[in-house]
C-alpha cells in the first residue's frame, strides 16, 4: 500500500519535472493558485503523469472533484490500494 509520504514525494518529481521547477514543494492544501503556471494545458499533462506514474485513472469528473494536493493524494492511495 502507498503511503502518503510516497505519493507527495512522487508527486513532487512530477510537478517538477513538468513546470520545470525544482523550488516546488507541494503540500495538502496546495492548489493550482498557488504554483506559478499551474494552468489548465499543464494540469492535463500533471494527470497524465499521475495516471502513468501510479498506474490509476482518474476519470474528467474526478479531476474536477479534486480541490487541492490533498485531495488528489486521496485519490490515489485510495484507488492504488
């Protein structure tokens, strides 16, 4: 089972590698607002690097559903497990 410890550090690598910023640090309560060039193009490519990264899918409708960096690391324990 994935621990949310990994998942924010896997998370961190790819939040990095697709902003091409190595200062990101992401926390629960981090959303879009807060990482500069967080837009919609970057957050389909940060899904896509979710969903291979952690082999889940997460449909459009759960996307949306998800309000912060918290919320997505739920996601993905929960349906990793």
């Amino acid at each position: 089972m994935l621990s949310s410890d990994s998942v924010y550090e896997r998370l961190n690598r790819i939040f990095r590698d697709v902003l091409d910023d190595d200062a990101i640090v992401l926390r629960a309560e981090t959303t879009a607002a807060d990482v500069e060039g967080w837009d919609s193009m970057v957050n389909v490519q940060l899904m896509l690097g979710v969903e291979q990264e952690f082999g889940v899918h997460l449909s459009a409708g759960q996307m949306q559903a998800l309000h912060n960096v918290g919320d997505l690391v739920t996601a993905i324990v929960s349906r990793a497990a």
